[in-house]
C-alpha cells in the first residue's frame, strides 16, 4: 500500500511544560515555544492528524508552572502546537486538575477557541471524539486513573467528575488526616506572595532531588473498580456500534517502570477487546511495549513528546527522554485496509533550550563518534522494548514497520 494513497494519523507521546522549560521560555520570549519544534516541523507536517496528550492546564488568569509536579503554561504553547500540526488533544490525566476546577473550565474553553478537538471530555452523553474519513468513522475515547488529588486537594466537581472517565475513584485517596491537612496549608502558601520570594530566591540545584524511583503502579491509590471500568466499557461497547474504528487513550502505568504495571494490566485484561480497536498508553514518562494481534494493537506507554530533559524526577536510566511517534495509515479509496508505523524521537537540550528530534536527524547533526554511537545503541534499546524484539543491529530509519 502506498503512502501517498493513505491518509496519516500520528499519535504522540505526553507533552510536558515543566519549570525549568517555562523558565527558559520566560527569559527569552523571541520564538516563543517555536524553537522546541521546528527541528520536526517538517516531518510532522506530513501527517493528516495528529493527536497529542497535554499535560498541563492552559490557564493565563491563574499562576503559571511554579512547582516542579504542578502546571500551568502560557496559551501561546498551543499555538506553537498548532503549527507543528497537532490538532487533537486529550486533556484526560492526572494533571487536568492542577490550577483545579477553575482551570481545567478555563482549559476547556482556550483549547475549544484555539480550534482544537478535545479527546476525552462528554460531549452530550458521548465521549468519543472522531474523525470522519469519507463513510470511515474513527473514534477516540481517553480515560485517566487520577487527577494527583494526593498533591493539591483538589476535589474534581460532580459536574466534571460526570464528564470524563476514570478507571478509579479521582477524589479518593488513601492519606492520614495529619498529613492531608499539612499538605493542604503548603497548597494554601502556593498561592501567597511568600512562597513566590522563596521561589525567586531558591537555588535551583536540581541535582539534589531525589529521582523517582522504578515502581509498580498497584498500591493503596490504585485500587481497582469494576463500576468504572465496566462504564468504560459500555462507552466502548456503543462506540464500536457507530465506528469503524475505536481507539482508547489510556494514562495510568507505574512511572519509569520498563515493565507492565500490575494496575494496568489489569486494567487490559477487563476491557471488552472485541469493542476497540488500538489501545495507546501514557503516564509512564517511558517507552514500554506493544503488541500486535491481527490488527489490534496495545501500546502500553509511549513515552514523552516533549520533557526537559534535566529534568529533576527523570530516572534516566530508563531512557526518558526519547519517545515514539506511533503512525496509522489507512487507505483514501478502501479504508478498512490500514497498517501502522512509527518513529522515535529525542528530546536534547541546545543552550538550555529543548529540542525534539528524530533519532535519525539527530545523528547527522553529531560528530563525535562516541556519543554517535552511544545514540545509535539507545535507539536499539527503544526499538527493541517498544517491539518486544531484541535485534541486535538496527538500520536508523525515520519510520519503521509493525
């Protein structure tokens, strides 16, 4: 099947804004958030549809990213998405909530008047978003495990809680009331001009931060819901009555972890595989594996789309900082005939500034041969997790087949 017969969806990895990335935004506004991408602008610019996983609210009225695990960025990040091609976007995940309800309202209403589709939010009593190609329906419908109610106390509001779906409970969670109310005065200061002077005056040695460790994702806040997952279920079911095609955007997984977590395998042994069509994970911030059946496919995690790559919390031994680019073809005059490839990326830093590469524009740009090398060795190690292979020499491509 030829390319040029085929219409390109691209699917991506979670795109992050953190601290130390807004604060190089922030003192040098000249190209905006541009810079980050035009290294695969052009790449990116041969797809039809790209759909990303925002992770940061988009809120302007409130503070912008101040702590190193909550966010909030400048609404001109979205246009420098939109400009790489990015045109769907899943806000469903444990970050949704971070600027609270106030925020993901105002998220919500940026992104709608920026023009972008919203994957996974109901919409009328439906949560799919689709694309219709021609009398081809795609469907995609996300689900997210939390909202970090365990960071800021946030309780999603009834009105939002009935709008999106969760694989557990997002307002619960298992804390001592000691603890909870200490950390409900620290997220009461987060918004006081104290803690703003002690941001501006604290050295940022994010060296002596402590990376996250490698985890399972099955502990006391992941315990596991069968009315949840049952409604995602019939969300499924009743989508794959209407569509041709049904594709779940799921975020849960334990962080950094290269296996499967538990949580979430449990959660792929009880969803209906006869009511969709691809699963595509995040939350993990790390490629994990993916599996092929016929024309089903699970690609457990992804990885990250764009992270600073010094990052504090990064366990860089599980090679955070590269990602995939998953691609679905499907052909213009016979859609049910579609096939999948994909790309892996990097995220390196120039001047303190990101950049997302592919792996195969990235080598050109090298000259020492041991960190040519070393590059060529860790896209080995991507290819071979992400395919569940373990070739031992692999031709540098900027696509390659499942």
């Amino acid at each position: 099947m030829e390319k040029e017969e085929c219409t390109k969806i691209t699917f991506t990895g979670d795109i992050m804004c953190e601290k130390a990335m807004l604060d190089s935004y922030f003192k040098d506004k000249s190209s905006g958030f541009d810079d980050i991408f035009i290294d695969i602008k052009d790449f990116l610019k041969e797809s039809n549809y790209i759909v990303g996983n925002l992770e940061t609210p988009i809120d302007d009225r409130q503070k912008y990213t101040n702590d190193i695990f909550s966010f909030n960025t400048p609404s001109n990040f979205l246009e420098s998405l939109k400009k790489i091609g990015i045109n769907y976007l899943s806000i469903s995940n444990n970050h949704m909530m971070d600027r609270g309800n106030k925020g993901l309202k105002n998220t919500i209403s940026i992104l709608q008047k920026k023009g972008f589709k919203i994957i996974g939010i109901d919409k009328e009593c439906n949560f799919s978003t689709k694309i219709q190609l021609n009398n081809f329906n795609l469907s995609f419908i996300s689900c997210t495990y939390g909202i970090n109610y365990n960071m800021h106390y946030q309780k999603i509001s009834k009105k939002f809680m009935n709008k999106f779906l969760f694989l557990k409970n997002p307002n619960d969670y298992p804390e001592k009331l000691k603890i909870k109310w200490i950390t409900k005065i620290k997220q009461k200061l987060k918004n006081t001009f104290i803690y703003d002077m002690y941001i501006k005056f604290k050295k940022n040695d994010y060296d002596a931060i402590i990376p996250s460790v490698i985890r399972d994702d099955l502990g006391k806040m992941w315990n596991f819901d069968k009315n949840h997952i049952k409604k995602i279920n019939d969300v499924l079911k009743n989508e794959k009555k209407i569509s041709d095609l049904v594709i779940l955007l799921s975020h849960c997984g334990g962080q950094f972890n290269v296996e499967i977590g538990s949580f979430t395998q449990k959660i792929v042994e009880s969803l209906d595989s006869n009511s969709y069509d691809a699963y595509i994970g995040a939350h993990p911030h790390i490629v994990q594996k993916m599996l092929k059946q016929e024309k089903e496919i699970i690609a457990y995690s992804l990885g990250n789309f764009l992270i600073y790559p010094k990052s504090a919390y990064l366990v860089l031994s599980t090679l955070p900082t590269y990602g995939i680019l998953l691609h679905l073809y499907i052909n213009k005059n016979h859609p049910q005939k579609y096939y999948y490839t994909f790309s892996i990326t990097k995220c390196v830093l120039e001047n303190n500034r990101v950049k997302i590469l592919l792996v195969d524009d990235l080598l050109k740009r090298i000259k020492d041969d041991k960190e040519k090398e070393k590059i060529i060795q860790e896209n080995l190690i991507i290819y071979n997790r992400f395919m569940n292979t373990n070739k031992k020499n692999l031709e540098i491509q900027k696509e390659y087949n499942i």
